[in-house]
C-alpha cells in the first residue's frame, strides 16, 4: 500500500538546505572561535564563540514562530489504532520512553503500520499490551507523526472500547522521508567554511604562537609508536591509538589523559573529546576567566556504559560513530555522548558522576 501525503516534506525545501547551511556555519565558526580564542589568548574571541549559539537559536527560534503557528493551526486527524508490540526503551522511573508499533485506521483512508516513541508514565505502562486499541492524533499531511491521546473524548473512549481492528501487513509500514545525502554535504561545507574564516581572521596570531613555541622543548613534543602516538602544545594535546586498539578498552582513556598531564602544574580543560582512537584535550591558559574542569576528575570507569547505553537505546540500530564530549560551558561538569548511524544522530548526557540526566533519541 502507499500513504500519500497532501504536502512534501518540509525539510527538502532550498530554505531547509540554507538552514543546515547556517547551522553547519555557526558550529564551524563557534568551535574555532573557541579553540583558536585559546591559543591566541584572545578572551572576546572565545565570548564570542560562546554567545554565537545562543544568539543562533534565539534567532532560529524567532524565525520559526510563522512556521509553527501554520502548524498550530492545521487540525490534526483523529483515528483508532491497535497496538501490535511495543517494547521500553530506556529509564527505570517517572515517563520512559516506549517503543510503538500500531495499526493505524483512519476513518477516511486504508490502514497503515507506523513506529514511534512515546514517553508513557511507569504507572500507566501496564495499561498498554498488544492487542489493545487507543486513540492516536497525526497531522494529515505526516501520518508518520503519530501521538497516542492519553485521555480521549467519551464519544472516542466508547469507540476505542467496542472496536475491533485487523492488523496491517508489514509493507503498510510509513515513516518519514529520509534526508538525502545532499544535507550532510551542506553541512559539512557551512562546518569547513565556518572554521576556516576564524582560522583565516587570526592566521597571523596563530603563526605567532607557532614560532614563539617552536624554541621550547618543554612546550612541543611529538612522541609515536605502534600503538599509539602524542602530540602537544602549551594549551591543547592529542592522542591517537593504533588499529585494533579503542580508548573504552579498559584504562586506555585514563593512561591518555594522564601522559598529557604528568610532570606539569595541575592543568584545567575546556573540553576534552573522545572519539575510538582520537583523544583531543583544549587546556586552559592561566588567568584566561573560561569555564573549566580538572580533566582527571571525569568519571573514567562510567564512560564505557554511557557509551554502550547510547548505542544500544537510543533507536540507532547500527551505529557507525560514536564521541564523547565533556565540558563546562554550564557551569558544571557536563558529558555528552552522541551516536549516528543510518537512523540519524541520537545523545544522551551525564553529569560529572556519569549519572544520565538527559536522552535524545533518534528520530
């Protein structure tokens, strides 16, 4: 069976690929800001690279309100459905997200499968079981958006309980239209673009600290090996391992992490990025006012299991890359562990004790 739809997909519109476009621009710009604001030691550039985000989604935000009011205003379509399974996805309290595959059957049109997620509150999830029928909401034009209405109308609540619906072969499946790849094209070139004008702007700062380090043995070092390989400057530092080798094998993070630190002052990190075999730590220089933390006290032995919950819960099926960010910008220690696969991207975060506080599935 085919669903077709009244409207396409919003984001395969030229303005959708100008948005990626400036998104991919701000966290080009906004990385290199803070990294070269770093090496330079320019303290506006590096504020500059930490408002730049904000005042991005303020304006993103503001630009959208039109865009949401049209959507606020199209009525959405209310229909029975049957829950075919259903499974949790993740938590162990409050609302946890679940996992729905219903038969949908609207009045006007042919039954169809559709999958989604949907925080249900721990108490309510025994009212769910395969079999049973509820009342969802779709918008018309994107019968993939399904919502379940938790506290339906009598008229609807008396259908729901004298309904009985068939199930929907399998190819009746919707989903949303996957983006083509021509947005991570648009993305990567706004990213690129975006660091490369920061880099240009201060070329003459940076080549300045190139040649002022270059004298130091102290402040520059390059140590390779077959399984791995150092490189160091007065404020930043990176590790990378060998094939066949990843930094969640056991203590292989903490040993990084320590040779960039051992026999110096204590140092403190803006950000420290983990990837499979690329470490890169952003060290604050002295008297610089940046939010910072003591890159030792990251919560080494919860890192695996974060990762492994990422990839495991959070709807990428397959993921292909997986990074680990830690940073301060928050005030506090925060860990951000992101994932992306052919699904799309999904994250979790942790506080300092590698506890999570926060997940974003796939969608």
């Amino acid at each position: 069976m085919t669903i077709v739809t009244s409207a396409p997909p919003t984001h395969s519109t030229p303005v959708a690929l100008a948005r990626t476009f400036l998104a991919g621009g701000v966290t080009g710009t906004t990385l290199a800001a803070l990294v070269v604001g770093v090496v330079v030691e320019s303290v506006p550039l590096f504020v500059t690279g930490l408002v730049l985000p904000a005042v991005y989604g303020l304006l993103r935000f503001l630009a959208g309100r039109p865009r949401r009011a049209r959507e606020a205003a199209v009525v959405p379509r209310t229909a029975l459905a049957m829950i075919e399974s259903l499974k949790a996805v993740g938590g162990d309290t409050g609302d946890i997200p679940v996992k729905f595959d219903l038969t949908v059957a609207p009045d006007d049109a042919s039954a169809y499968r559709v999958e989604f997620r949907q925080n249900i509150n721990l108490v309510d999830l025994p009212d769910y079981r395969p079999g049973g029928i509820l009342v969802v909401r779709y918008p018309p034009d994107q019968p993939w958006r399904v919502k379940i209405v938790k506290r339906p109308t009598p008229e609807w609540e008396d259908r729901a309980a004298a309904a009985h619906l068939d199930s929907a072969p399998g190819p009746a499946t919707v989903s949303e239209p996957p983006e083509g790849g021509a947005f991570d094209l648009v993305a990567l070139l706004g990213l690129l673009l975006g660091a490369a004008a920061v880099v240009l702007l201060f070329r003459v700062e940076l080549f300045e600290q190139e040649t002022t380090a270059a004298p130091s043995s102290s402040s520059t070092t390059s140590v390779s090996s077959t399984s791995s390989s150092t490189v160091e400057s007065a404020l930043s530092g990176t590790v990378s391992l060998g094939p066949g080798q990843s930094f969640l094998d056991d203590g292989e993070l903490r040993r990084a992490v320590n040779s960039l630190t051992a026999g110096k002052d204590p140092l403190q990190a803006i950000t420290v990025v983990v990837q499979e075999r690329l470490l890169s730590v952003v060290f604050s220089p002295a008297g610089v006012p940046a939010p910072q933390f003591d890159p030792l006290s990251l919560p080494y032995e919860r890192l695996p299991a974060l990762v492994k919950e990422a990839r495991t819960t959070l709807g990428v099926h397959a993921p292909q890359t997986w990074q680990i960010t830690a940073d301060g910008l928050t005030g506090s220690l925060t860990i951000k562990v992101g994932v992306t696969g052919a699904e799309g991207t999904a994250s979790l975060e942790a506080d300092g004790q590698g506890q999570v506080v926060r997940r974003t599935p796939a969608r």
